[in-house]
C-alpha cells in the first residue's frame, strides 16, 4: 500500500462501508476502493477514450483488446473467462467520451483471476492486424470471380444499431446539441465511416490513452483491500505518468435553435416519423444539480401523471414519447423529448404542447406530484435493485459520470446530504426555475426529425453493392490476388486453435474449487382460504416486496391477447375513487410502485403450462399499509370508462413493442420458435412476442369504431382474473418483520372466490407448425434453428453441452468467421428441446448451414481441461448471483413448477458429473432429432433466398 498514496477516506454509515481514494504515486491513477459487506465483488478499469471522428475506434479497440494479451496470448481471452468462470458479469462498454472494462464475482479466486486478465488485456492487448480485420472491418474475396464484400463484427453491429430509429434518434439529438466536442461524433461508429479507420489509427489510439495516468480504477465487495492494491501495482508500476491529453471541452452555450432531418428506412409507405427537442442542461459533476434533474424528469415524464408526458400522449399527435428523456452519462447534461409516430405536419402542435405546458409549469407545479417524484426517484437510487446486474457495477457507471470530470464525487455515493437540501426545495419554487432557466430561457436546443423513406436501406445496400463492384474493377489484379490471399490468411487465422501451452496460462476455477450442494432458498410455505402463500424472510433493507399473481387458466386464446395490457389498464386508467393522476401520485408518494409482470412456466410432472398475471410491487415497512390499501382500491374499483384514456394506452403499448423488435430481434425468434416445440412456448409468444405485436397492431388498427366494446371485454376480464382463487402470493422481507405477512393475509382474504380455478389447459392454441419469416426494415438479420430431441429430460450434462457448443464452435463459426455480433445455444433441459439463434446477423444461407452442420452428429475432441471450464461456466449459469427480490420470486416459481430441491441438487450432480462420453453421446444424438423449425427475422432479400431454397416456407411483412 506504500506505493499508493491515500487522498481521502470515508464512511457510510447506511450501507456499512468504508470508501478510501487513492492515488498511484507513480503513475497518478485513481483508485476508489469501496469495501462492503456484498459478496458479489466488482472491479472496473476506465478510461478517458474521446473519439475524433465516426470511424468507431474506441468500440472496435474496447472489442480487439480483449482478443488476446502479453500474459495470455490466446486469440480470445474473453471467451475463455466466459467458457470457465462463475463471472456475475463479463462485458465492456464503449461511451460517448469513456471505454469501460468491468468484471464481477462472488467468488474470490474467481474475482482475482478475471481482474489480473482484464489488466493484462487493456494494458498490453496484442492487438494483430488480423484482430482489428475481424473486429472491425475488412474487405472478403473468398476468389478472384467472387463478389467484393465487407466484413466485421463491429460494421455489422452498427450496421444492426443504425436499423433501429430510436437509435438513430438518439444519436443525432445528441450530436446536435454538442458541435464543438467530441460528443458530436458516434464513438460507436457509423457504417460507411468504420470503413475509413486504419490499422496504424488503431495502434496510436490505445497507445495514446490506455495508460494508467488515463485509468480510473474501481474495486467494490467484501475482498481484502490490501490485495486489490498488490494486484493493480503488479501492472502499474511497469509505466510511468504522462500526460494524456484526453479532455472533453464543455459545450459552450449558444443560439442554435436548428433543425435537422434524418431520413430513416422503413418497408411500405409511411407518412409517420418521429421527433425529438433537444435542450442542453448543466454540468454533470454538480451532484445536487445531476440529482434534481433527474427529481424533475420525473415530474415532467417519468410518471403516468406527470403533466408532459399527459399532454402529448393525450394530444393524440403521436404513438408514444420519443427520446430519452434526460442524460446525466456526459460532462453536460441534456434533455431529449418528443413523440414517436406522428405525422410530420402535426409536429408544430406537437412542438407548441410542449412549449406551452412548460410555460404553465413553470409557474407552479402540483404538490402532490414534486412528492410522488421525489419519493419515486429516491426509493429506486437509495434501493439500487439493479436486477441481474450486481450493485457494484450500478453504482461505479453512476460515480464514473461525476469521477471523470471531479474529484469531488462523495455527493453521489453519500446521498443523504444532497436528498436533505433538495427535500427542504419541495415547498418553493426551485423546480419552476429550473424549467424557466434550462428550458424557456435556453436557446441552445435543437429538433431532430425522423422521416420515413420507403425502401431507404435496400437503397443503401445496393449503393454498397456498386461501389464495392467499382472498387473491385478500379483494383489491379495484383491488389485484388492479395485480398484473396488476406482473407484466406484471416480464416486461417480464426480456425487456428490456441496451443494447450496458451491455454493453460489463463487463470481458472476447477471442479474442486465449487461447492457440490445448491443454495437452498429459505421459504415458508402456507395457505389462506386455499390461497397459496410464498414468504421469504431474505431482505437486508426496511423493504417488503410483495408479488401477486393471478393464474391464466381457462382464459381463451382471445381473452389472453388482452392480458398483456391489462395490467396497465388497471394501473393507469383510474379508480371510482379518483382518477388516474391522482391514483399515481398517491402510489409513488408512498410506494416503490407496482409493475405488471406476464409469468409463462410449465409444471414439470404433467407438462401442463402455467402463465399468470404478477403485479410486483415495493413498499417501506413502515408504509405496507398504504400499499395494500392501493392495491384493494386497484383491484376492487378499477374503472375502464374513458375510451380515450384506452386508446393511448394501447397506442403507447403498440409503439413501445414495435421499436424493441429490431434492437432485440433474436429474443422475439426465440419466442417464435419456442412456440413451435410446447404449449407453454406457444403461450409467450401469445402474451409477450410476435403473435401478440401482431394482435396489439390489429386491435390499434379498429380502435376507432369498438373502444366501447373493448372496455367491456377488458372489465369482464378483470373480473374474471382477479378473484382469490387464482391467486398466490409471494412476499420477500426482513427476517425481523414476519409480523407483517398477517396483515398481507388478512388483505387478500377479501378477495372474491368465484367458480374455482378456472378450467381449460390452452390445449386449443396447439396448431400446425411451420418454419417462418418475417421482414423488417433492418440491415441484419437474426436466424433461429430449434430441435427436439428423442428424450424429454436432458439432465444437467446437456447444459454442459449446449455451453460447448455456443462458446466453442458456434462462436467462432458465426461471429469470429462469420461476422455476426452475436451466436446462443440455449437448452430446456425439462422439455428435450435446443435452439440457435443468431445476432445483428449479415449471413443468411450461411448461418442456417452452421446450425445443419451441427445436425449431422459432428463429433468433437475435448482436452479434460477444456471440459472442465464449460463445467465451471454452466455451473455458474445454474447459480447466478440475485438480490432478496430476485431470489424469492424464483423459489416461487421453483415450488409452483415443482422444481424441488431434489430435483436442483440432481441437475447440479449431473453438471459435475459431465464428461467427455456424455458430451459425444448429445453430439450423435443431434441426429436423431423428433422436429425442427426454422424461424428468420430481418432482410426481405435474405428471407427470400431462405424461401426460395424452402428452408422456411411462410414469408410476412412484419414491419
């Protein structure tokens, strides 16, 4: 510790951790080492990465730097921490002005390893021409008579990225809004740009910024502080300082009020875009200021009541809000906002709603609403339920963004003071000034338009297409022989395997060093009047989370397509008691709110689905009652009397669906080809993927002449659904507050029991299976292959082998030689069924050949270490890390599925017990498949090579 010099050093006393700040002597890196009694221990590596033009250096450098390093000289360091670590997370970031390299674990050695693999990686990466050719981009001529492509897993992403408009949105409402920094420049990088970058640019860039006197260095958990600083001097003291000329400049404010147009591909004629205004804000760093913001974002659109988010979506202009709202990631922030599928003309009214209900805010906001917003966003950051995500990582991207331009960043991790200040505001009219100064009075704003243009990137492709052509016949035959030549050294290169000596150098767990018995999850188990009661004495904080769900059985297919909104109906139309305003302002002012939540599981005993509505709230201790309360006038006085109100809702819905299927196309064909193999698969796809966008867009599309009708249909469902006997009840709380659950008890019993428990097992949704297609405007594409199986139970050795094959074979053959962003193989070792899928995909043809070829019962040669490691990893799948909520809520589902803990602990037996024969043996049995689908999701020209060689045999325009 003598080589670190300490520069300040505090404590916490709500969370019981102690903060200490150093400062390398040598080099100037920063350190902030977080001790913490969290086992789920986080480590992050930053630095200041400005770009200076869109050619994407800093993404394509955070991807290549990872592809082998001095230490572990190993084309892919990454996949083998991914292959043979219990990691809680394992990932890089690229920034607008940083690149971020974090890692996580709960288990020690594990922790170790993968920090000391992450410094060697940005340190001293290897960075091979071939690497900066495969993760950026390159030219591929397979032959002299081939056609002159380009390739990269980087081009394709963003190829991927520039597909979604809400992308495109955002990126150029931010540019627009910094001309003079580097923040007017896509550090991700813009296809045709990315083209422009050189290898030689590449070196300089991490030779120019990847240093220690350029790092900011984040330790979080419950590991010894010493040994963090032991492992970081290791790396740090084989440099010296130097300066690194890494600043971003502030924008200075000025005049701009321009306008810019973004053309924007869709597949048919369509005369709705989308907008946004763009209003520059404060510095970041100022932590009271940041936090205000982010008080007021609420009040204007985080809530259902809040006033501008009201006004524009019951203007009827639009489909949804456009923009993300406010960015606190930058030295400034901004604030973004607008509406999404709005026909052009109409965006001046949309422009003067905006304009006008500012101005009448500015003169007094509700007080109701400055406490529901306060109250809403100090629950969520002083609760950090970060999900999957660990909460060390959470709060190092949220001190980063302070860290990077201040070292005055304790505000934003020692909370207390500034919410004090800022509560002591809520009685004047601090937040009006802040709409008057940053908004009325701020001239430095912009508008960004997106219009729609039929056939823009079939356009853009063909543009590709020709110009490659002209390159290729303006090239000498000397020149195009060396491409030939480049791109069967680069295959070479990919296909090469890593020498057992490179191998072994990477750090790693082996099967002694895990336990052999699960987590058992305590629960306790009761019923009132028959309903089943889950309760999990598991929090830490004064916090009860309470889930209720109701079970979806003997709900017609028809019926079912309305569930989804349902919950929203329930939440945001309204009671008999008071109207929707009021009813979310009360909620927030008390609560942590409460979210609607489509469970699909099957009963593992008698393959019968089962799907609920969850409504999934949280709740201070001290305030359980408010929310019970809440939640009777919720259920028991739900009022769907405004047609108007349905309308946008459903609209809102539609929207918010139609721009998550680009961005996560892969997750919508796994939907769709999980429908094909099981009734619980047909049932998510009904509630929550393709079918039911399909549905929502028919529903919206005759909205105009049934909304009365409608309304009617939703009532009686809601009265169908929400009786005590389809109930059950999940509560997570404090060990010293069991007290509490006789009062949920008391509340659910005043639910009505009707005619049991309903009936039907939804055989009626089984039907005839056929592999699909469906078109999007996108630049890529995402591919699905699915299979059963001869057995129904694969046991715990097939995880091991659906692990093998993404991380060994359909890695390499779809992303590192095919260009692809990302490849899964995803296994349902219950129901005997495996699935592909591929990610921001510019293959077709090829990738369905990847998935055939597995097919064949292709054997495969494990070395015992190798097979080791994907039993580590699948290990760590089994048992990811999860907060209190989390983990109460899966042993519910466990105990209501019947997953006992018998059957966990012989999975687990079954993982440990993997060997090379079992994994052979899944490899013959590919070939003796009972069904296989097909579905494909992306380009009309893909979808139709796939047609016409009759890999899928139905085609629709999904888009």
């Amino acid at each position: 510790m003598d080589k670190f010099t300490l520069i300040k050093s505090f404590e916490l006393k709500e969370k019981d951790c102690k903060i200490n700040y150093f400062l390398h002597q040598k080099t100037k890196a920063r350190v902030l080492s977080i001790q913490i009694d969290d086992p789920n221990k986080v480590f992050g590596i930053s630095f200041k990465t400005p770009p200076n033009n869109n050619t994407g250096l800093p993404h394509i450098l955070e991807h290549s730097v990872l592809c082998g390093s001095k230490k572990y000289p190993v084309k892919e360091p990454f996949v083998e921490l991914l292959k043979s670590s219990l990691q809680t997370f394992l990932n890089a970031m690229t920034y607008p002005d940083k690149t971020c390299y974090p890692v996580a674990s709960t288990n020690l050695r594990d922790f170790y390893n993968l920090v000391d693999v992450y410094l060697d990686a940005v340190f001293f990466p290897l960075l091979h021409p071939f690497t900066f050719a495969q993760e950026g981009w390159h030219y591929e001529l397979s032959s002299l008579e081939e056609e002159l492509k380009i390739k990269g897993v980087v081009y394709n992403e963003m190829k991927g990225a520039y597909s979604s408009p809400d992308n495109l949105l955002a990126e150029y409402s931010q540019q627009s809004l910094f001309p003079d920094t580097p923040y007017c420049f896509d550090a991700g990088g813009k296809p045709e740009e990315i083209v422009k970058l050189t290898y030689e640019d590449f070196l300089a860039f991490h030779k120019q910024y990847y240093h220690p006197s350029n790092a900011w260095i984040y330790f979080y958990g419950d590991d010894p502080e010493a040994e963090r600083l032991r492992l970081l001097e290791n790396y740090l003291e084989q440099f010296s300082w130097q300066q690194v000329l890494a600043s971003v400049p502030g924008q200075k404010p000025k005049k701009m009020l321009q306008e810019i147009v973004v053309p924007y591909g869709v597949s048919s004629e369509e005369e709705k875009g989308s907008f946004t205004l763009n209003w520059l804000l404060a510095e970041t760093k100022d932590v009271e200021t940041n936090l205000a913001f982010r008080i007021l974002e609420e009040m204007l659109i985080g809530l259902p009541s809040s006033p501008l988010r009201k006004k524009l979506i019951e203007s009827g202009l639009g489909e949804g809000l456009a923009g993300i709202g406010l960015e606190t990631e930058l030295r400034q922030m901004y604030f973004s906002l607008g509406l999404k599928g709005i026909k052009l003309q109409d965006i001046p009214k949309a422009e003067a709603i905006i304009s006008s209900t500012l101005e009448e805010l500015a003169t007094g906001i509700d007080k109701k609403l400055k406490e529901a917003a306060f109250n809403s966003v100090e629950f969520s950051l002083r609760e950090n339920n970060t999900g999957s995500y660990p909460q060390g990582l959470s709060l190092m991207l949220r001190t980063l963004s302070i860290w990077l331009y201040s070292e005055d960043f304790e505000k934003i991790l020692d909370l207390d003071p500034v919410f004090s200040s800022l509560r002591k505001k809520l009685e004047g009219n601090f937040w009006e000034s802040l709409i008057a100064r940053y908004f009325l009075q701020n001239e430095h704003r912009t508008k960004v338009v997106l219009k729609p243009q039929k056939g823009l990137l079939e356009q853009k492709e063909q543009e590709t297409r020709a110009n490659l052509r002209q390159l290729k016949e303006s090239f000498s035959k000397d020149k195009l022989t060396e491409i030939v030549k480049t791109t069967q050294e680069l295959l070479a290169f990919q296909q090469r395997a890593d020498s057992p000596e490179d191998l072994a150098k990477i750090p790693r767990l082996k099967k002694e060093d895990l336990s052999e018995e699960i987590e058992s999850i305590e629960v306790k188990r009761r019923d009132r009047q028959g309903i089943p009661f889950f309760v999990h004495p598991l929090g830490r904080e004064e916090i009860v989370y309470l889930d209720l769900g109701f079970n979806l059985q003997g709900i017609s297919q028809e019926e079912l397509l309305l569930v989804p909104t349902l919950g929203r109906l329930l939440l945001e139309m309204g009671t008999r008691k008071r109207d929707y305003v009021d009813l979310n302002n009360e909620l927030y002012m008390h609560t942590g709110g409460i979210h609607p939540e489509i469970v699909v599981e099957e009963e593992l005993s008698t393959k019968n689905p089962l799907a609920y509505l969850f409504f999934r709230s949280k709740v201070l201790t001290s305030k359980l009652e408010h929310l019970l309360d809440l939640l009777e006038e919720i259920f028991t006085q739900f009022n769907f009397v405004s047609p108007k109100r349905l309308e946008e809702i459903l609209l809102e819905e539609k929207s918010s669906l139609e721009r998550r299927i680009i961005p996560a196309g892969h997750l919508f064909v796994l939907k769709r080809l999980k429908s094909k193999f099981s009734l619980k698969g047909k049932l998510e796809d009904l509630l929550e993927g393709i079918e039911y966008f399909k549905a929502l867009k028919d529903i919206t599309g005759q909205l105009k002449k049934n909304k009365d009708a409608l309304l009617a249909r939703y009532e009686s469902l809601a009265k169908k659904i929400l009786t005590g006997s389809r109930l059950v009840v999940n509560i997570t709380l404090p060990r010293n507050r069991e007290n509490l659950v006789s009062r949920v008890e008391d509340f659910v019993s005043s639910f009505p029991v009707l005619e049991g428990k309903g009936r039907g097992d939804f055989k009626e949704l089984l039907g005839e299976t056929r592999s699909e297609g469906f078109i999007v405007p996108a630049e890529v594409n995402y591919l699905g292959l699915g299979v059963k199986l001869e057995e129904d139970y694969l046991g715990g050795d097939f995880l091991v082998f659906s692990k093998f094959l993404r991380a060994n074979y359909l890695w390499n053959k779809i992303r590192v030689e095919g260009g692809a962003y990302g490849a899964f193989a995803l296994a349902d070792v219950f129901s005997g069924t495996l699935y592909f899928v591929s990610y921001r995909d510019p293959n077709d043809l090829r990738t369905l050949q990847v998935y055939e070829s597995l097919l064949q019962g292709k054997q495969f040669l494990l070395p015992a270490e190798e097979l080791e490691k994907l039993v580590v990893a699948a290990i760590g799948e089994l048992e990811k890390h999860k907060l209190p909520d989390a983990k109460g809520f899966e042993s519910m589902l466990y105990n209501l599925k019947g997953l006992n803990e018998e059957k966990r602990q012989l999975l687990k037996k079954e993982v440990l017990a993997t060997n090379l024969e079992t994994l052979q043996k899944w490899a013959r049995q590919l070939k003796n498949i009972k069904q296989k689908e097909v579905v494909g999701l992306g380009k009309e020209e893909s979808l139709k090579a796939l047609k016409e060689q009759a890999l899928i045999q139905d085609l629709s325009q999904l888009l």
